[in-house]
C-alpha cells in the first residue's frame, strides 16, 4: 500500500503523502520514544518535512518505511550532536571564564590570555580550554566535542605551541 501512495506523493499528491504521515506516524513516534529520545515527537516532525522534500532520493517505492526511520534516525544523531556541540560551546566558555579568572593572574597576564585564546580557532580553542584550563582528559574532551581523539591530542599541542608563542612574544 505504501509504495502506490509513495508514487502519488512523488507526483505531487499532498493527500497522498499525509496518508504515509498517518499510517506512520504513531509506530515512528514510538519507535523514536522507546529509543530513549525525550523529544521524539518533534524529530518525528521533522523527519516527516525532510522526507516530503527528500522523496525523489527514495530507490524503491515498498521500501518509505525503512527510509523514513532512517531519516528519522539520522535527525535523533544530528539533534544528539547539535545538543553535544551546544554543551561543549557552554563549557569551554565557561573553562576560559575560569583561565581568567586564575588565581595570581593579573589583569594584563588575564587580557593576554584572552587575546591569545581569541587567536586559536573555535575547536582548538575548546580542546585547549577543556584540557588545560579545566584538566579534562583528550579522551573526555574527544566525546564531549564529537571530535576524533588524535584531532583533540593535535588540537592540545598546536593550541598550546601557539598561547606560548603569542604570549611568550608579548
């Protein structure tokens, strides 16, 4: 049944396509809950978008079941991610709020320091932010950041070669 309402739909038929979104519906958002994501009602929305504008990327018509739990799937990761990145964004900010305020550093040690993190770029200044200023291992920082473990340890030594060159030059 799914497959003549998906070659509607490819055609244009919205009528079409809002009887796949109420077949599916409720067994996605199901699947979505049961797969532990709180908001599984919105990403079950939004894989319903992604799939009405991605439907010419289908191969094969009996297979819109599979494809749109996988759409879905995909939107839960990326969502995980995005929320991940956010929280990595928070901290690391919150890590340079903490290097400057260190103890024993004065206000020219803390601006320099802050012109010097201000020089790095963004994923190198976090890896450096979490690992040194907030004593996080590469491996925590790695999951934290979604980043590669050997791109965090390469992030560490050039983000810290670079604060002692700008800092050491001034």
């Amino acid at each position: 049944m799914d497959a003549a309402l998906v070659r509607q739909a490819r055609a244009g038929s919205q009528a079409a396509f809002a009887r796949l979104v109420a077949i599916h519906e409720k067994p996605l958002r199901g699947f979505l809950r049961k797969s532990g994501w709180i908001d599984a009602d919105d990403i079950a929305q939004e894989a319903f978008v992604a799939a009405w504008a991605g439907l010419h990327k289908l191969r094969e018509d009996e297979g819109f079941r599979a494809w749109l739990y996988g759409v879905a799937w995909r939107k839960a990761l990326s969502q995980r991610r995005g929320a991940q990145r956010a929280a990595a964004r928070d901290e690391a900010w919150r890590g340079e709020q903490d290097l400057e305020t260190a103890a024993e550093v004065g206000v020219e040690d803390r601006m320099a320091l802050e012109a010097a993190l201000a020089t790095l770029p963004e994923d190198q200044r976090a890896c450096v932010t979490l690992c040194l200023g907030q004593g996080w291992s590469h491996a925590e920082v790695s999951e934290a950041l979604g980043l590669p473990l050997g791109t965090v340890k390469s992030h560490v030594t050039r983000g810290r070669e670079r604060l002692l060159a700008v800092l050491g030059g001034s």
